[in-house]
C-alpha cells in the first residue's frame, strides 16, 4: 500500500496486524484493528456533521486514546487535525481556536466548561465531547463521542494527496502569540518513516509517550509506532517515578524525553527488569547535560543512546549515531534520512568547516509554512539558491534561526538562537506571552521577560518588571501569572526594578537585561 495519507499509517498496520496491541492508556489496551474502526467512526461523524475538505478539527484532550482516534480520524475524513496541549489555559486556547478558524473542537465536558469565553470569538460550530455531556453553551452544537461503529452508510471522505496540508502545530513565536505551523500529508509520512529507519523500530517494539502530543517530538512517538505496527503506551507525565514504573508494566523498550525530564529520570529508581528491557533511550529538546548522559548509560547499559535536534517546521532534523555518542557527546550529529542540513552564511553561500552559520534543512521534511501569515512564512521558508540547477523550479527550505558549526566530518555542534525565544522545559517560550500576561494583572508598568541558562530547565524564565503603583508584590504577581499561563511559562524569578534600560530607538534593551540578570 502507498501511504499517500496520514491515517494510512494506521490503517496499513491495522491491515498487517489487526489483533496487535497498538494503544495502551491506563491500563485498558486495544488492537489495531479497534484503533482503525475507532477512527473511521470518528471520520463518519465527522463528515455527517458537515466537515470539508481542509476543516480543521481542534483536539483540546489529555493524552488518551481518544486523542489519536481524533487525530487519524480527522485525516480519514478529510480535514486538518489541530492537537492542543492540555496544559494550556483557556486565552492559549482560544487563540489556537481563534487563528486556525477549527469549526470543529474534540474536548471533555470540563474542558469545555473553562473555554466558555474562549469558544465566542472562535469559529467553532461543533464540539464533541468525550465523556459525560455538558449543558450545550449557547450557539455551539454538542455531540456525544461516538461509541459504537456507526451503522449508517459511510459517506465519501473528501480526497486528498500527500502535499495537502494535514495538521497544523502551535508553537510559540517571537512576536508573543503562538503560531501555527502546517504540515503536510507527506512531512508526518517521511518523518515516521524516517525516525523509525533510524531507531530501527519494529513490531517488537513498545514505546512509551510521555511527550505532549501537540509537541511535534511527541506525535512522533505515536506516528513512528504506526508505521512499524509497535505497542504505544500513553502516559500523562506526573511524578519521575511513575515512568520505570510504566516502563516495567509494559516492558517499554524506546522512550525519548527532553532533558529536564531525563534529569529527573536520572535520580528515580529504575526496577532492573526496566533498565534492562530498554533498547534505545533519546533526547530531543535542548541539549542533555553530559552528566545526566552519563548517568542514563550506567542505568540502560544495553541501550543505545539518540542525540536529537529537531525544529517543527521541518518535523525532524538530524540525529547523532549511538557510535559516536563517545566521540562527540555534544553534537546534535547530521541529517536524519531523507532529509539533508546545511549551514549557509547570510547570502546563502555554504560555511566551512568551523564556520557558524544558519543552519538550513531541506527536502520532504519541510513544512508548508505558518498558518495565515504569508509574511512569516516568507521569512523562514526561503528558496535555496543552486545556480548550476537553474532550470528547476525553486525549491523552499527551512531556515532554523540557529547558529550551528559543522566539523570537518560534517558532525553539526548547535551554537545559538538568533532570537529571544526562552528555551524551557522542552517548550519554546514567546517572552511577549509572558509579557502580556504580566501586563494583564495591572500590577506592572514594564516588563521583559529573558531566560538564563540553567541545568535542569535548559533555561529558567526571569521576569524583570517595574511597579504599575507603589511596590510590586511579587507573590501576588506569581499567583496572577499562575492563573493566566501554563506553568512551564510562568517565571522562576520576578527581579523588581525602577527603571528597564532602553535601546536608542526607545525599545527595551533585552541583551543589556539579560546580560544584567545573568551576572
């Protein structure tokens, strides 16, 4: 079968295997074959309701088994499927909501109680509500999750092919507002296929989830599982333990996390049975601290280790080869397969070896852009430019942001962003979100929010603010801020000042505040 589609991930690996286990959340397992007949019914209802070809389908859930069959159904159907992490709090929501124009969102009955004021200024007209129904909120449609095999006839999905956009991934940008990248049918197909070339996946496999499934590192874990017919645990992170735990119940044998979790990870006792059955552990998110690295080697000895850079726009980007884990413990390695990264100078022209530069990745991994803004996407989607191959059409790449040197064997080593976004926590973090939140409360004149370089986090969140009137209570600030953003955004430190310094064209100098808050 070609896989032309999203779901044919899912549906090729229901037709080899239908009876092998493919989701697992909180104890209750299901087959292949019942996570397909759970998608089409997804897409059945999906269509009856009046979905389009290209409508976006919001899915605001924890991470469970609904979850995917929204997913995978939504593409059956169709239509674009929007994962939203369920950590974010109803103004991200209803942003996302906003900005993707989703008519239709996938929630629970208590997620939808807290987007009352979100879901007014959407263009959301249908909610499907996993769980027990709620009181219908005034000009929006509820429908109950569908939970048998429709016996109505299916209608006719609506056809698509693999350069049709399939998802849309929110993460944070430089101007404040999360931005919504688009990726096609072919970039989540490539990116499964690719990654689980790599790892060397197969059907033997059992990977446990514990990244976000909006995080475009977590929703590998369920495509690459896919597309080798692998057992796929869903967990919603808690406690550092409950991972080993996880990991010897089901005898998880891949798992890859972001290093703030691997730090933890590094201090939990890990039952030798675990430890032991564990075939590949990886890092994606920011660089693992060498001592932790250390530290997970002596506890999976018969484990490989995978280095792991990747950015959303192009899904995946490169990998360091366990072999060379000894060698070079601080490169993100070189170009996953089917993909190839440069790094270019300003005018486009390639580095040498030694030299920073941006680095570029190109081929069917990259994206189609960001969703609605022809203006940002003109900015990072840009042609390469290959005069010996002219008579091409031009072909578009992505231009990362970060600064990156490659050795003279080609191993690529990260160096930098070349913006003011806060890496924490694996998340990418708007300093304007913060910002606007902080200036929300009516508690502060001005504020910049910077991150500072911390082991744990890759980087802590430092909000540095004056006083809107009289002194700022800090406490109550945090407290506000709690209640305006997820926790991952909300800072380490409020540092209280008169004055903040300004540039000479009247915007706050956010290099002098850093440099100042980093001493």
């Amino acid at each position: 079968m070609i896989r032309t589609s999203f779901h044919h991930l899912l549906s090729g690996a229901a037709e080899r295997s239908p009876a092998s286990p493919a989701l697992t959340y909180k104890g209750r397992t299901v087959d292949y074959a019942a996570v397909w007949d759970g998608a089409l019914s997804v897409s059945a209802l999906l269509l009856r309701l009046g979905l389009n070809r290209g409508d976006r389908v919001a899915i605001y859930l924890e991470k469970r088994i609904e979850t995917v069959l929204g997913m995978f159904g939504t593409s059956a159907a169709g239509g674009m499927f929007v994962p939203v992490n369920h950590v974010l709090k109803a103004p991200q929501v209803g942003h996302i909501l906003s900005d993707s124009g989703a008519r239709f969102l996938v929630t629970s009955s208590d997620r939808l109680a807290q987007l009352s004021d979100a879901l007014p200024g959407s263009a959301v007209e249908h909610v499907i509500v996993v769980g027990p129904a709620p009181q219908e909120p005034s000009g929006v449609a509820v429908h109950a999750w569908p939970a048998e095999p429709s016996a109505e006839p299916p209608l006719r999905p609506h056809a698509v092919v693999d350069v049709d956009p399939a998802a849309i991934l929110y993460t944070s940008g430089s101007t404040g507002k999360p931005k919504g990248v688009v990726l096609s049918h072919r970039n989540l197909i490539v990116g499964a296929e690719s990654v689980s070339t790599y790892l060397g996946n197969t059907a033997d496999d059992v990977i446990l989830s514990v990244l976000p499934l909006s995080f475009d590192a977590g929703l590998s874990q369920v495509t690459t599982a896919f597309a080798v017919g692998a057992h796929c645990v869903l967990m919603n992170y808690l406690l550092p333990r409950d991972v080993p735990k996880l990991c010897a119940q089901y005898g998880v044998t891949g798992l890859t996390c972001v290093p703030p979790l691997w730090i933890q990870l590094a201090d939990a006792p890990w039952p030798a049975e675990a430890a032991a059955r564990l075939r590949y552990f990886a890092n994606t998110g920011g660089r693992m601290p060498r001592a932790t690295l250390d530290r997970l080697r002596r506890i999976f000895t018969g484990a490989d280790p995978y280095l792991m850079y990747g950015l959303t726009e192009a899904f995946r980007s490169t990998y360091l080869d366990p072999a060379e884990v000894d060698r070079r413990p601080d490169s993100i390695g070189k170009a996953i397969p089917n993909a190839e990264i440069l790094v270019l100078r300003p005018d486009g022209t390639r580095c040498e070896p030694g030299e920073e530069g941006e680095l570029v990745h190109r081929g069917a991994l990259v994206g189609l852009g960001y969703w609605g803004d022809p203006v940002r996407t003109r900015e990072r989607y840009k042609p390469i430019e290959r005069p010996e191959e002219q008579w091409r059409t031009p072909e578009l790449a992505v231009w990362s942001g970060d600064t990156v040197v490659a050795d003279e064997e080609g191993f690529l080593y990260f160096v930098g962003r070349s913006d003011d976004m806060i890496k924490t926590s694996g998340y990418r973090v708007s300093p304007t979100e913060i910002e606007e939140a902080a200036y929300s409360t009516g508690m502060v004149r001005d504020a910049v929010a910077v991150g500072v370089a911390d082991a744990a986090l890759g980087q802590r969140i430092v909000l540095v603010a004056t006083a809107a009137d009289g002194a700022l209570d800090t406490v109550g600030l945090t407290t506000a801020l709690r209640q305006r953003l997820p926790l991952y955004m909300v800072p380490a430190h409020v540092e209280v000042r008169d004055e903040l310094p300004r540039s000479p064209n009247g915007k706050f100098d956010r290099n002098l505040i850093k440099a100042e808050v980093s001493v």
